[in-house]
C-alpha cells in the first residue's frame, strides 16, 4: 500500500509545473501569438481572394509569410543570442509587425503588397522561436510539460478562428488586416510582462555546424521540412477548397477551430506519451495519419462527417509533430545554441516546407484539379515518414537525453 502511495505521489509530482514558473505571462502570450494566426491562416487567400488576386498570386503572398521563416528566425536568433537577451527583440518585432500589417488596406496591387507582407513577416518571425527558448529556459529539466503551457496558444487559434468566422460573415473580409494589427499589439504589452529566465548553463557545445552535422539532427530538420511542405497547400488553400465544395466562411472557421480542439488533447497528453513511448514512434505516427489526413481530404472534401474527422487528424499531423520536434530541437541545441536551433526548426521546417508547399499549392490550383492539392501533400508527408524512418534512431538521440526508442 505504502508502495502504491509513493508510486501515486511520483506521479503527481512528475505531473506538477515549477512553483517559480509564470505559467499565465507565457500562457497569455501564446494564446495572443496563435490567436493572430487564427486570424491569419482561415481567412488570409480568402481576404486575398476577394481583393482579385489570382491563386498563383494568392500562393505567393501566402509562401512570403512562410519564406521568411527561412532568413528571419535565424538572423534574429543570432542576434538574440550574441546579446543574451530575447524578450526587447520580442516586444519590438510585435508591435511593428502590428504596424506592418495594419497598412495591408493601403495596397492593393500585387508588388506593393507583396513588399508589406515580407516587411511584416520579416518581424512576424522573430517572435516565436525566441519566445519558446523563452519557454523552456523557464522550463528547465521539465521541458516534457511545454505542452501544458503552449495549449493556451491552441484556445487563442480557436476563439480567434471562429470569432473572425462570424464576423467576416457579418461585416466581410475587409477587417481581417485590423484584426491582426490589434492582436500583434496586445502581444507585445504581454511580452512587457514576462521576465527573461536566465539561460541553462551546460557544457560548452561547441560550433552549431557541429551540431547539425549529426546525422540525427539533419534527419529531424529534414523530416520537419517534409511535414510543413505537406501543410503548405493546407495554410494557403484549404479555405478556398473546402468553399468551392459548397461549405460556408463561418463553417469553415469551426473546422479550422475543430482542428485546434484536437491539436489541444494532444498537447495535454505529450508529457506521458514522449516518456512512455518515445519520440521517434510518436514522429513516425504524426507522419503517417499526417499522409492519412491529406489523402482522405483529397478524396472526401464534399462530406462534412469526413470534414470533421479529417481536422480532427491535425492532433497528430500538427499537435503530435509539433510537440516531438520542439522537444528534440531542444535537447540536440543545447546552452548558447539554443535561440538559433528554434530558429532553423521554424527556418526550415515551417518556413522552406511551408513556403514551398504554398507555392507548388498555387501552380496546382491554377492547372490541376484541386483535388491534386492534397495528393501532392500526402506524398509529402509521406516521403517524411521514410526520412524519419531511416534517421530517427540509434545513439545520438540517447546522447541527448531522449529515448531513442
């Protein structure tokens, strides 16, 4: 009994956060941070759409969001981590985001528009991998519970997703960019509020191209980059596919929210499955219902019963993938690295993969059945499950602190 009491009292204390840790600043920014991409992704080729872009124009402004992904989290991950500060780069980025995107009503044609969103992506993209070494500098040797703290970022996707739904309906696309503009601006108040955790001292790791010269490293970026190549035709075009197959703006923002919803579960629940089944399994089951997802969306897109079970696949195809690759990227890129490496994550995974997929998604658009979309980002997903397959494994991992199982 008193065995059983103690393995209870473990259990509970593995699940508990850090007293000193300020779990509502850093929940309050996620949920503001994800609440502006719940505004952004549902409704940004719609807004585009209705201002008489064409899809291949429509794909490329939203890639521009993505592309910068690829040079801005680095260059501000470099800077941020030669001056050992995060959060003034955070606030700055934040509130002239805000300004950037608040002048998207301004330009209405192709080029000059395209020079704004690069402008506010360029500042967009700084935010997030800094804030989350942020995260897990407070975090320290619990970085397993990230989870219950980025979830708050899925609720502000999903209020923010289904708030705009209703209104866009109501008043029309047009508010999307003020919309944006108010959240970025909240956003950098609340990161006033967070303080800057010192970093974790560990051994010196050396130069990053040391880092990534692991091939279990190259493995993992490359595999991200495979996932987010197969969501880009999602973040640029699933709003307009799904309205083409007869479903309406406010139904369409509940599906997004929906996806969210399930992406939420699965962030709670990490903790236990990374200890209890282990990384590279939970990447390559994230893979293949990612490739599940896409195919059944192909193929499926007319039936709202299959609407709803294929966004409740995003727990895996985003939450699960999400919750692996930030947890790996963190034990891999250790002490003054650390800045740098959640960069390259959003550089190459969210930013090549996404941008790529974007842009392929708006040449398919314009020449292929829509459908075609979604077969492209299942192969995708697909050739990510072989990389992670063959490169997810074996000493280095262990090396690193991570079941290697």
């Amino acid at each position: 009994m008193s065995r059983r009491r103690a393995r209870v009292s473990r259990r509970s204390a593995s699940s508990r956060l850090p007293r000193s840790l300020p779990y509502g600043r850093l929940s309050a920014f996620y949920a503001l941070y994800f609440s502006t991409l719940g505004l952004i992704l549902p409704f940004w080729s719609v807004y585009l759409d209705a201002a008489g872009f064409s899809a291949s124009q429509i794909g490329a402004l939203v890639g521009a969001m993505l592309g910068l992904k690829i040079i801005a989290p680095y260059l501000w991950g470099q800077l941020a981590d030669h001056l050992g500060r995060r959060l003034p780069i955070i606030r700055l980025a934040a509130l002239l985001a805000g300004l950037s995107f608040a002048a998207v009503p301004l330009f209405d044609g192709f080029w000059p528009l395209l020079a704004v969103v690069i402008l506010f992506a360029f500042f967009w993209n700084a935010a997030l991998p800094q804030f989350e070494a942020i995260t897990f500098n407070h975090l320290r040797e619990r970085a397993d519970r990230y989870g219950q703290i980025r979830v708050w970022g899925s609720v502000g996707f999903i209020l923010a997703s289904v708030g705009l739904g209703a209104w866009i309906e109501q008043v029309g696309v047009q508010v999307l960019p003020y919309a944006v503009a108010v959240a970025m601006a909240l956003l950098a108040l609340v990161a006033t509020l967070v303080r800057e955790p010192p970093a974790q001292t560990t051994h010196d790791p050396g130069p990053i191209g040391q880092t990534l010269r692991q091939p279990v490293v190259a493995g993992l970026l490359l595999t991200c980059a495979f996932m987010q190549l197969s969501h880009g035709p999602y973040y640029g075009f699933y709003s307009l596919y799904v309205r083409s197959h007869g479903h309406g703006e406010s139904l369409i923002g509940w599906l997004w929210a929906l996806g969210v919803v399930a992406e939420i579960l699965t962030f709670l629940l990490a903790p236990r499955w990374l200890r209890r089944i282990g990384p590279r399994r939970l990447m390559l089951a994230a893979l293949g219902m990612a490739t599940l997802r896409w195919t059944l969306l192909a193929l499926f897109a007319e039936s709202l019963a299959m609407l709803v079970l294929i966004q409740c696949l995003h727990m895996a195809s985003f939450g699960l993938y999400h919750a692996v690759g930030v947890f790996l990227i963190n034990r891999l890129f250790l002490g003054r690295q650390q800045g740098r490496g959640q960069a390259l994550y959003s550089a190459i995974s969210l930013g090549l993969g996404g941008a790529i997929g974007s842009l392929l998604g708006g040449v398919l658009w314009d020449y292929a059945p829509s459908e075609a979309l979604f077969l492209f980002a299942a192969a995708a997903a697909g050739t990510g499950f072989v990389v992670a397959w063959l490169s997810l494994r074996g000493p280095a991992l262990a090396r690193s602190g991570v079941d290697s199982r």
